[in-house]
C-alpha cells in the first residue's frame, strides 16, 4: 500500500510527514495510491492563507505527479468523511 503525507507550510512548501498526525493547526494533503485519491485535509484552525495554499498545492500535485484519474476531495477538521476515515485507518494497518 502507497500512501503519502505532506504537511502544507505557511511558504507553500509541502514536507514530507511518515504517518496522517491531526493537529488543528495543520494543513496535510493525503495521497493514496491504491483507490487514487488525494485528500487535502483542513484543521480547524490552521488559518485562511494556509488553506488556500493547501488548496493550490493539492491542486498543483494532482495535476503535476498523479493525473486527472485521482480524484481531490477537501475534508474540513471535524467534518471527515467514512472514507477518510477509512483512508487514515488503512494507513495506521487498522483496517481489513
């Protein structure tokens, strides 16, 4: 299984996490391979400017390294869906 984590930085780069880590603050773009998704991933309270840069980001890498076959969904703290979930549960080997 491929997955990747990238925590959105407040100057538009994108560092490379090992594992999905909630933390409000955050902004993190997950990339899943296997059902060719990519979820960008909002806390609560990681301000208006990362956010949008988050947005570009996940837009730009969608378009750049994974094609227009990897579907982008934006997923708000707090308001996760049963496929994120089920997204981060897989990555942690919880899910069967």
């Amino acid at each position: 299984m491929s997955m990747k984590f990238y925590e959105v930085l407040e100057d538009g780069t994108l560092e490379e996490e090992n594992e999905f880590i909630p933390e409000s603050t955050k902004v993190i773009i997950i990339v899943d391979d296997q059902f060719k998704r990519i979820f960008l991933w909002k806390g609560a309270n990681s301000g208006i400017k990362k956010k949008f840069i988050g947005s570009r980001a996940a837009a730009e890498l969608r378009k750049t390294y994974y094609g227009f076959a990897y579907r982008l969904s934006v997923i708000e703290e707090g308001d996760e869906t049963q496929e994120f979930e089920f997204t981060i549960k897989r990555s942690r080997g919880e899910a069967t």
